[in-house]
C-alpha cells in the first residue's frame, strides 16, 4: 500500500492546503476484507473510525487499542494489513508505538491520524515509513481515500 499527501510522502498530488493525505496506490494484499487495526485514546474517534471503516465490504476492523503499548500488543497478536493510528496517546505515543512495530512488522503499512499538522511529527513519521498522515478534521472526508 502506498498513499500520498500534501505533506511530503512519496507520491505527491497537488491538494488543497486543507486537503490532507488521500491518494493511494496499489496494495500487495489480495485477500479481501482488508484488515484493519484501529489507535485512539479517544473512544469517540476510535468508533468513529471503525464506523465509517465498516461501511466497505472489503473493509474489516480486526481489532482497536487505546494507546500505543496496547497498538503493540494488538499488532503482534492480530498482524492486520494496516494500522490506522493517532500520534498524540498516553502510556505510548504513535510514533514510538511505530518504532516498535517496525521491529517485528518491518513492512506494516500505516497511516497516522493526528489533530495537528506539525511539520516535524510528519517528517518523523515519514522517516518512520508511515505511508499516510490523516488529519482527523478532515477525517471522514480523508480516511476512505487514503486507505483504498
């Protein structure tokens, strides 16, 4: 899977400058429903989420955690086809809940879902190997994209 943004990842489309990550690419998986992993200390924003994720057929929710220690534990457990996750968590940050799951998931596509469009997390999280950074302002406009 590879998405692209206005912010810097591979693939870049000119988008609006409130347009945040939504372009895709093709993906290796071949096995239908996509499973997905889903990180937010916000319940709110997780069943959102996982709300407008369930709307596609090929869209399967295999699992949600509240925070990065637990988006660890539910990747090594579920090993879904991507994680969707919010920098910005206690116990464990986004990014470094990525640091970790790169270390056993190497090649996990992620997106990451943030309030802030701070340049230097993005360029983190592009350094990170996250394929998409999504804004959640302009999440149900956004997400579908970026995960197709």
């Amino acid at each position: 899977m590879s998405i692209s943004s206005s912010s810097g990842f591979a693939g870049i489309s000119k988008l609006p400058a409130k347009a945040i990550v939504v372009e895709a690419a093709e993906t290796a998986q071949t096995e239908w429903p996509l499973r997905i992993l889903v990180v937010d200390d916000h319940t709110a924003v997780r069943r959102g989420v996982c709300k407008l994720l369930s709307s596609r057929n090929d869209l399967e929710v295999c699992g949600e955690a509240q925070d990065g220690k637990e988006a660890i534990e539910k990747t090594r457990e579920l090993e879904p086809d991507l994680i969707i996750l919010d920098i910005s968590m206690p116990v464990l940050d986004g990014l470094s809940a990525v640091r970790e799951i790169r270390k056993f998931m190497p090649d996990a596509p992620i997106l990451v879902l943030s309030m802030h469009r701070g340049k230097r997390a993005m360029q983190e999280a592009k350094l990170l190997g996250v394929q998409g950074f999504v804004s959640k302002s302009h999440l149900a406009a956004t997400l579908l994209k970026a995960v197709d």
